[in-house]
C-alpha cells in the first residue's frame, strides 16, 4: 500500500521550475522596460517639438523686433521726431567737434634702414 500512493505523486524538479520561473520575471521585467523605454520617448519627442516651436517663435519675435528697432533708428525716422518735438536735439558746435588728420607719409619712414658694419673690418 505504501508503494502505490508513492506512484500516484508527480515529483518536480525544483531546479527546472525554478529556472522557468526566472526567465519569465526576466522576460516580463525586459517587456515592461521597453514599453516605458518607448513611453518616455514619445513623451520627450513631444516635448522637443514643444521647445522647436518656441524656439522658432521667439526667432521670428526678434526678427520682428530687429525690424521695428532699424526703422525706429533710421536717420528719416528720427527727423520725423525731431520735427514733431518728440526728440529735443541741439546742433553740436564747431567748437566741441574734434578733427583727426593722418600726416602724409615719408618716403623712407617705413623703409628698412641698412645696418652699418660694426665688426670692425674696414
């Protein structure tokens, strides 16, 4: 009777189960890294075209503003203010203008002189 209810248990191998229970931990902990792997990308390329855009909008603000700060300094525009009394300009005296003159250049000012033979033979 004894041998009877030993043929009626199924024995497992520990060592197998084992093994089959960590490939698929592995397996499952590989799956779910990829699908988040992949969630983060899709959220940082969303994010990057975010930043594209802002990039690109903030460009086009300074090209705008670029254009905006050129007309309001030309030299029309600023006599457009003189006249309306926008501006308050004083003509500078001939006094305060300092004038800059280059004298002409000597022939020989930038010519290499000959060095004359100091080592005694004459």
């Amino acid at each position: 009777m004894y041998r009877s209810r030993r043929k009626n248990c199924n024995a497992v191998n520990a060592a197998s189960l084992a093994r089959w229970i960590v490939m698929t931990a592995f397996l499952a902990l590989a799956g779910l890294s990829y699908v988040y792997l992949t969630l983060q990308l899709y959220h940082l390329g969303e994010r990057k075209k975010a930043i594209e855009n802002e990039l690109a909008s903030l460009r086009t603000q300074n090209d705008v503003t670029n254009v905006q700060i050129a007309a309001l300094t030309s030299r029309s525009a600023l006599q457009r203010r003189l006249k309306e009394g926008y501006l308050k300009m004083i003509p500078i005296s001939e006094n305060n203008i300092v004038r800059l003159t280059i004298p002409p250049r000597q022939e020989g000012e930038n010519a290499i002189q000959p060095v004359a033979n100091q080592s005694g033979a004459r």
